[in-house]
C-alpha cells in the first residue's frame, strides 16, 4: 500500500498526456491512491468530479493562499458545499504564502482562518500550506484551535522545532520530493524522528518532483522514491513506510479503507 497524500492533476496543472495516462503509471508504479487537491472553486469542482469516477481517489478542497484576494461570501458558501461530499476528505490546502506574496498577507489570514473553521464545522482535518511564515501559522492554528480537528503540514519544508509545535497540536507532517534534494538536511532530520504514526508522503505534483526526476514534471508514480528516502532514513523497507503512511492517512480521515 502507498499513497501520494497530496498531489494536483486538473486546471492548469494536467499533465499534457492526460489524467488517465498519469493514473495508470501511479498504479503500475504501486501507488494505491491519492488524494487530489483543489486550489480555488473551478479546480475544486473538477476534482470532485475527477473523484467521483475513480475509487482510489478522494478529494481535498480549499481556496490557496496564491488565490486569498478572490475570496468573498459566495467563495465561502460554495467551498462550504462542495466540501459537505462524503468523497471530500479534508479541507484545504490553506495557509500563509510570504514567499511570492499573490495575495494581501491580511486576505490570506482571513482565508486561513475561515478553512479552519469550516474545517472544524465539518469535522475534517485541514492541509497546511505554510511558506516563510512559520510563526504566524502556528500562532494562527493555536488561536482557531486547529487541533480539535487535526490535519497535515503538507510539504514539510521547516525545521525540527517546527515539526514539534505542529505535532503538538495534534498535525501530521507530510514529507515530498524535497527530502530527496542534497541540500535538505534539516528536513531529513525530520523525516527521521519524527513520529512513526504522524507521517506521510506526498509529491504535490505537478512540483517539487524527486531525484532522479528532479527538473522534469512531476506525478503520483514519483512517491515511490519519496516513500524510499524516507525508509532509507528511518531504517525500514519502502513497503514498511507505505503500509505505514497508508494507515496514518486512514487514522486520520478514514480513507483508505486498510483493513
């Protein structure tokens, strides 16, 4: 079992072979499923529709810090009822983005705040999208008490006391290419202590692609040597580290059924 906990495949992010052709090497390649996100509403719609037509995929839906400045009521009210499907099973991704700054830094608290208050109304974890603001997220996880419904700092790219506040407020801390770069050490170290039960992979394609991959496109296929660097680290198989991110994610938001 493996599956690539975070990954983009419609809009602007579609590979130029197509879905179909991308989820046919994933499951060639052992990924078992893979969580879908959406980054504003016409994403978000194709993906529920994208979900829908295959098991082995759910649904993440959220409004991206990139896209904050487009948020207003019916933003709001429509993320609310898409995410109300049973295939929705987390909320996001969301967060703070001060690295590119597309959107008023006051517009994306306001849009973090309220996925995390959607997420909390529904019961669904949230995804974190966190980018040379780690303090203001994490203030802001505390403030709207994020930890009543848990959730994933996906793309970990922060330091071991960030991992820990962020595990401490009951976050799963989701690991991507990024641990296979050379100068990522600070991440390695991360991947390799941290807890057993809060981990996961991902490949946040179409970015961020591993090594040997770096440079070109990424795709679900590719969390296999995610899921090797981090076994290499923890001193298990790739199989251990896919049985065990599979069942982090299950224990989190009830999918896959691993039973």
């Amino acid at each position: 079992m493996l599956v690539d906990s975070h990954c983009h495949l419609v809009g602007s992010y579609t590979a130029q072979d197509g879905i179909a052709t991308v989820l046919d090497r994933a499951r060639r390649a052992g990924v078992t499923g893979c969580v879908v996100v959406g980054t504003d509403l016409d994403d978000c719609r194709q993906v529920l529709d994208l979900v829908h037509r295959h098991d082995d995929l759910q649904a993440c839906l959220g409004v991206h810090p990139h896209e904050a400045s487009r948020w207003d009521p019916a933003a709001a009210a429509e993320l609310e009822a898409l995410c109300r499907d049973p295939d929705v099973r987390l909320v996001g991704e969301t967060g703070l983005d001060w690295h590119y700054d597309l959107s008023p830094r006051d517009m994306q608290e306001t849009v973090f705040r309220a996925h995390i208050r959607l997420a909390r109304r529904l019961g669904k974890p949230v995804v974190v999208h966190t980018r040379e603001a780690p303090g203001e997220t994490l203030r802001i996880l505390r403030e709207e008490d994020a930890g009543q419904v848990g959730g994933i700092i996906h793309c970990f790219s922060e330091d071991r006391p960030f991992a820990a506040q962020a595990l401490d407020l009951g976050f799963h801390l989701s690991f991507s290419g990024i641990v296979t770069f050379r100068n990522a050490g600070a991440i390695r170290e991360v991947a390799a202590w941290a807890p057993a039960d809060r981990i996961l992979v991902e490949t946040d394609s179409p970015f961020l692609a591993p090594v040997p991959h770096r440079g070109k496109p990424n795709e679900p296929a590719h969390v296999v040597h995610v899921a090797a660097q981090v076994a290499a680290l923890r001193h298990l198989t790739p199989a251990q580290v896919g049985d065990l991110t599979t069942r982090n994610l299950e224990a989190l938001c009830g999918w896959p059924s691993c039973s």
